[in-house]
C-alpha cells in the first residue's frame, strides 16, 4: 500500500486581526471579512523563516518514530519564501534532522502548490521503489505588500508528510495535475512582495485549474462527489473553496472542516496541506479525502487518499495545537515581518 | 624584592584628541619623569591592551612602541580581556624574578571611544565564549546573569547593589583623574535604565579612553634614589572557564579565590592587614562578589554589609575600597584599569592620594578581573 | 565581520542534537542594549539553561510571558535564526528556548 505514513505541522505562535489591519488603514473591517471571509492569520517571528517552521512540522512527522529516519532517500520542500535564491532548504531541513547523505534533495517552487507538485512527484518514486521512504515539506513565510488585499491573507505555517509503504495511515489512491500558462500571481528577482493581477486571479485562474484537475480525477477514479467524506481546496481567501466545491458538485458539509483560512490565513505552499492535516482530526478509517492545491502560474494537483485504521494510531490534534496563541498590534506585525 | 617606583595616568573619560599610541606614548614619558628616569633605564616594557586588534586591526604592539620610543629593548603585549594590565604587571614581575631585567615598564591602555557603542560593546565581547557571543550576551548580560543568581540565593535586591556606585561614584568626586567626577545617590542608580536586567546603566563602568603606566625595579641603586617606594609583596594569576555555563559555582568567581589565596599566602600577610584596595567592579554585583571571594567578607553577607558604608572614604574605618572611584567612576579602559588600580595603592601607601587618602595605609591589594572571571590576578603592595 | 560559512557548516551538527530537549531556566537577563550584531532585536532575553541531559547552554528565550522568565521554568530548545543575516552572508540557525507548558 502506498501513501502517507506519517504527518506533522507547525503553525507560529503570533496572530493579528483582520480588523486590526483594516483599521490601520482606514478601511471598514466588517467589509473586509465579509468579502474574505478571513478573521485572522498567522504569523511567524522575526527569526523564523521557512526552514525552522518546516524542520518542526518534520520533526513532529519523525516523532512517531516507527521507522529508521536514515531510510529516508528523498527530502523536498515547496516554498515561495525560500532563505536562498540558491542554495538548498532541503539539504539544510534534512542535515538538522540528521538523516546522514544519502538522499535526493531539491527545493521547488510553483507558487502555492510547490509542495504538492513534488508529492506527486513523490508518490512515484516511492511506487517504483527509487525510495524507500521521501520526506516532502510544504513551508512559507507569506508576505503581502502593506496595505495591499494580500496582506489581509499571507500567513505563514509549514506541514510535513513522509511517503513510504509501510505503516500508511492515509492511502495514496490516484491523483491528477493540471497546467497552463496563466500569470495572475507572480514575483521577479529581487522583489520582496508578490503582484497580482486582481480580479483575473479568479474564474481564469483559480477556478479554471482547480476544476481542470479535479473533474479529470474524478473522471479518471470514476468517483462522484459524495463519494468523499471531506475536501480540501487551496484557501486563497475563505470564500473560493467554498464556492468551487459548490460548483464542483460537493456540499458545504464536505469543505468545512478544512477551511482553516479564516483563522490562520493563507500561508501559500502549505495551505492547502494544512487543510489536510485539519481534515484528519476527524476522519475515520475507511473515508475518502480529496484534495486540490492551487498554484498560481498557474496549476492545481487534485489527490484521492483514502483514512486508513493507522489514523486511530497515529492522529495528530491539529485543533487543540493551533489554540496556542498570541495577538499582535499591526506596529508589532511591522516589526515581526521584519527587514 | 622589586618595587613599584613611579606611576602616571592620563585621565580617563571620552579623550577625542588623543589616539591609541599617542595615550601609551604620554604615559610612559610621563612615569619615567614621575620617577625621574631615563628611557635608557628601562630594560623591558609590558604592554597591557585588548581592543587594539579587535576594533582597529591594529596589533604587534610591541613594534609600535619601539618605533614612538626610538628604543630596541623587548616589548611584550599582554592581553587577558580585562585582566590585561594586571595580567601584563604580573608578567613584568615574573620577568624580572627570572633575571631577564632589573627595571620594567608597564604601560596598560585602551582606546574605545573612536567607534559606535555598539561596535564597541561587540568587540568586549570577545572576552565571553563564541557560543555566549553567537545567542547576544554582552559583558552587563554575563554580569546580570551572576547578580540574579547571587540576588535570588541571599535574598538582595537591586536597591542593595546600588551602593556600591554611589560609594564609588564619591570616591571618584575625590579624585581628578576620573571619568565621572559627579556624586549619585541611590535613587539616581534605580532610575537609570536597564542595560541587562537587573543591571542598570548606573550598575555598570562606562566606555572610557586612557593608560597608566608603572615603573618596577629590582635595581638597589634605583629603588634606593627613589623618592616613592612600594614593595611588591606578590602578583598572583587563577583562571576559571570561560563560560558561565562552566562553572562550577554561579554566586562567585573561583579565579579570584584561587588567586588570593595565593596572593596572600606568597605575601605573608592577612586580609585584616589591608587597608585600601582597589576592587574589580566593572559592575556593582562585581564588588559585592569581590569583597567575598577575596575574603575580606563571608560569603552572601556583602550585599548587607555594603549599605553600612564602612569602605567609603571618610568614614573613620581602616579598610576603604576603590579610592580610585573604581571602574564605575575612574572609567574602565579595560587594558589601563589593572595597571592603574595598582598605581592607586601605591600612591596610597606613598601618601600621593591627595583627598582620597586614607591614612596609615601599610598594605594594599589590586584585584583585576578578566572577562565574567575566566582570569583573576591579585596583587599585594606593601611598606 | 561577516558570518563564516564554515563555522555556521561545523556548528550545526552539534547544534543539531540539541534540539527539541527540555530544560530548566538557572538564571537569566533581558538585553536591552546589544553589540550591533544583535542591535534589531533588542530587548531580548537571554537564559542560562540546564538540559534535561544535564548538559548546560544559553540562548535567548522567545514565545514568552513575563511570568516565565524565573529561575526554575522550563524550557524546550527549538530551532530559529541567531541574528539578522548580512545582505550577502550565509543564514545563521541555532537554538533558542521556548516556555514548555
């Protein structure tokens, strides 16, 4: 059986209101959570940067320590926010986890779906036996320029899933990627916030793709939308899921679950992760999960699982970990997100 | 027997106008004048300095004495953080025991008034460990971390350390070569602000430029002409652990036990016999920590005892601490202050302390620490 | 003096097996003026730790309330970055402490 053996996650301590960003800068905040659906977001420390928020979501994944970590030959990290421009996470994620040399490493990028690309990738090379167990890590540390719509959204957060055969408690059934060429969200060298293209990041982008692959999985899996206990989409904002899942056919009941945007924002490539890793606090062996990233650029990477009884095992509370917090001022979010 | 037979400091304070070598050249220019001496008399020079190579990429100190003396003779520079002039004392002293020399200088000096503060407080910290410098602790934070423990065992507060820097800062009011020559009360030291809690900018020496330089000789003839004597009765070095994570004990520093111990054994004297010393407290809790573990004060009762005022000047007692004005009020240019504080006893036990003399003074001690203790050497003059 | 990458390279894999270790506060100060490599992130506060395996270190404390920086806490060595980056140097990582409860 193929699929993912173990999970972890790692959301920041520190949190700020919708309202309080709204009203720095004048802005009405009932309108602005109205339209987001989004009350507040997560954010990680001045010295916190994609690579120790993936090393403890990894660290949380190892921690059920049912397997040798040295078996580990494949270690990658999607990320929009990457400490170098050259130079590795993933070798860096993985020296920290001491898990020795010989491994496969490489970091990605695709926007929000940079993680889930190379999950895909993953599975394969776990399937034809290249790996016996591969480590992917979904990172960022979000930034949206002050004063733009995104600041409302980019949060940071990182979630971790070791591939492998043995031991699986969510089941790897089929998945199915869809790409093109569509720039709605970009960012050249040497910028240090992300542009958007507004409004055009919505039906072309967004819903286009996100349908485009999941009505080829469904299509391919011959599964129907009510097949699946729970789904989770990319969450650029808490109303897109929402409204693609209705479209897509699936109910309001179905997405739910997942829909931990509204709290901890959008942290990109392990958004839609992290919805997952929510979904699982409450699924029961045997339910169907889908999946669906988003990546702008643009893509989507639809995935089937099924929960298996090693769930019952080796359950991780997404819900009671993430109660942990603390607010910040907007001047104090200043400072937090840093140079 | 060698003894000490001139002295000369500059000031100590914010010195623009004056560079790293133009404060070593004045000094040793002026104590063979205060000894009325010829360079041709000086057999060797040691030179006490720490920041030099870390803040000006400026060493080989004993070329560029050479070259502002027009001289050939050795030139050794000593460096212990802190401790790097009474360290440097100590090694002239042990040079000449060896039968190397008859007479030495020893110059200790510091510039650190010519960078940013912050510059300056990073380059202090080479005197901590790498890994005490890579997580941002500075000289106050090892220092606090020290006063905390010793403040939680014996139940002191930060009012209590406070007194040692208004006693300091009126000895300092005494004495014309000082940094700080103005009188603070205790309620000036509780409302400074905080550099590493508890220590407050008013627990702590300041950044200061200066140099001091003594003149020793074993020679007869020298010693016999000289018009201000003081025999060195023994110079002796302990080092600890670098690391406060090391130690063995965090509410005291082992050097400076070690090194009084041996000091006053190699001396042959008792604590009781002291009567003016010159303490290393490059921060309140220092002095309180110094006065025990040179044993002149039990051990977690210095934080009692020191609000009694009885080693301030002027209060009629045969045992006063840091006439200088200390680190606190003197100025700490940390490679003068040790050789400075063994000038100040000897211009005590010569009768040249003008206001801040204290009568009858037979024998005084030096203490001189380098770093959070990782180096202590204790020196004991005597007539 | 900018990060040597060599040291980052060969303090890391000792750094490494002192992650995620539980410890208790022996002393501690905050910081409120630092040498200018720490100069952005003043105050901070800065722990003198022992390690559940007895072994003991410093680092600063972060993720904290007031009421946990006594002697006696507990703490957790997580990993952060030490201090800010030069604009062209290597990334320093290393341990801070977190309150454990």
């Amino acid at each position: 059986m193929l699929g993912i053996v173990s999970y972890g996650f790692y959301i920041p301590r520190y949190r700020i209101k919708t309202e309080d960003i709204a009203r720095y800068w004048g802005k009405n905040p009932e309108s602005i959570i109205g339209s987001l659906n989004i009350y507040e977001k997560a954010i990680g420390g001045i010295d916190e940067d994609t690579l120790t928020m993936s090393y403890q979501s990894a660290t949380m994944a190892l921690a059920d320590n049912i397997f040798d970590k040295t078996k580990i030959s494949g270690v990658f990290i999607g990320s929009e926010s990457h400490p170098y421009v050259v130079n590795p996470t993933s070798t860096i994620l993985a020296d920290y986890l001491d898990i020795g040399n010989n491994y496969l490493a490489y970091d990605t990028q695709f926007a929000c779906k940079a993680a889930t690309g190379v999950l895909i990738s993953s599975f394969a090379l776990v399937k034809a036996g290249f790996c016996e167990y591969v480590l992917v890590s979904g990172s960022d540390k979000a930034t949206g320029k002050p004063g733009d719509a995104l600041e409302y959204s980019a949060a940071s957060a990182a979630a971790s899933f070791i591939l492998g055969k043995k031991d699986v408690l969510l089941e790897y059934i089929d998945s199915s990627s869809f790409s093109s060429d569509t720039p709605d969200f970009w960012r050249r060298h040497g910028n240090k916030f992300p542009s958007h293209a507004g409004r055009f990041t919505g039906e072309p982008a967004y819903f286009f793709h996100v349908h485009g692959a999941v009505k080829a999985l469904l299509k391919k899996t011959k599964r129907k939308p009510q097949d699946f206990s729970r789904i989770i989409f990319h969450m650029p904002n808490g109303k897109f899921p929402i409204r693609c899942a209705l479209e897509l056919g699936f109910s309001k009941e179905q997405i739910e679950d997942s829909l931990i945007v509204r709290k901890l924002g959008n942290a990109y490539s392990a958004c839609s992760l992290i919805g997952l890793c929510a979904v699982l606090d409450k699924s029961q062996p045997g339910d169907l999960i889908l999946l669906a990233s988003y990546g702008s650029g643009a893509g989507s990477d639809a995935f089937v699982f099924r929960v298996t009884k090693e769930i019952e095992k080796r359950r991780k509370n997404f819900s009671e970990t993430i109660d942990v917090k603390q607010y910040v001022d907007y001047q104090k979010y200043l400072r937090l997100m840093g140079d | 027997m060698i003894s000490v037979i001139g002295y000369h400091t500059t000031k100590f304070g914010e010195l623009w106008n004056k560079s790293l070598y133009d404060l070593v050249g004045e000094v040793i220019r002026g104590v063979l004048k205060d000894a009325k001496l010829e360079k041709e008399h000086c057999d060797a020079i040691f030179i006490g300095n720490m920041l030099g190579g870390v803040l000006e990429n400026n060493l080989h100190s004993g070329a560029k004495v050479a070259e502002i003396l027009d001289t050939h003779i050795p030139v050794f520079h000593v460096e212990s953080a802190c401790a790097s002039g009474g360290i440097a004392f100590n090694m002239a002293v042990n040079y000449i025991t060896a039968g190397k020399a008859h007479t030495v200088i020893v110059v200790g000096a510091e510039k650190m008034t010519d960078f940013p503060p912050d510059v300056t407080i990073s380059g202090l910290s080479a005197a901590a460990s790498g890994d005490e410098q890579e997580v941002g602790l500075t000289f106050p934070g090892l220092y606090a971390m020290l006063a905390r423990v010793y403040m939680e065992t014996y139940g002191y507060t930060e009012e209590d350390l406070a007194y040692v820097s208004v006693k300091n800062h009126y000895h300092g009011f005494l004495n014309e070569y000082a940094h700080f020559r103005k009188q603070i009360t205790i309620e000036d030291v509780l409302k400074s602000p905080y550099v590493a809690s508890p220590l407050k900018v008013l627990d702590s020496s300041p950044i200061s430029d200066g140099a001091s330089a003594l003149i020793i000789s074993s020679n007869h003839q020298l010693v016999a002409q000289a018009k201000y004597v003081a025999k060195i009765l023994s110079s002796e070095v302990a080092t600890d652990s670098i690391s406060l994570k090391s130690r063995k004990r965090l509410d005291e520093l082992l050097a400076t036990k070690i090194a009084a111990d041996k000091a006053f054994d190699q001396a042959k004297i008792d604590r009781k016999d002291i009567s003016v010393a010159e303490l290393h407290d490059c921060f309140s809790i220092a002095e309180l920590l110094a006065m025990e573990d040179l044993g002149f004060w039990k051990k977690g009762t210095a934080g009692k005892r020191i609000k009694e005022y009885e080693t301030m000047h002027g209060n009629g007692n045969g045992f006063i601490v840091n006439t200088s004005g200390g680190l606190k009020a003197a100025g700490h240019p940390v490679g003068a202050t040790g050789v400075k504080q063994i000038g100040e006893v000897y211009l005590q036990l010569t009768g040249r302390a003008g206001k801040r003399q204290v009568k009858k003074s037979r024998y005084g001690l030096a203490h001189n620490v380098g770093g959070s203790g990782g180096t202590a050497v204790v020196t004991i003059l005597g007539n | 003096m900018k990060t040597s990458p060599v040291k980052v390279w060969r303090r890391q894999k000792t750094l490494r097996k002192l992650l995620g270790m539980k410890g208790k506060i022996i002393t501690w100060t905050v910081i409120s003026v630092p040498g200018h490599k720490h100069k952005d992130q003043a105050p901070f506060p800065v722990i003198l730790v022992q390690l559940e395996n007895k072994q003991r270190i410093c680092g600063q404390l972060v993720e904290y309330n007031e009421s946990d920086l006594t002697t006696g806490k507990e703490v957790v060595s997580i990993l952060r970055k030490v201090h800010k980056p030069s604009e062209d140097g290597v990334i320093a990582y290393g341990i801070k402490f977190r309150p454990a409860s």
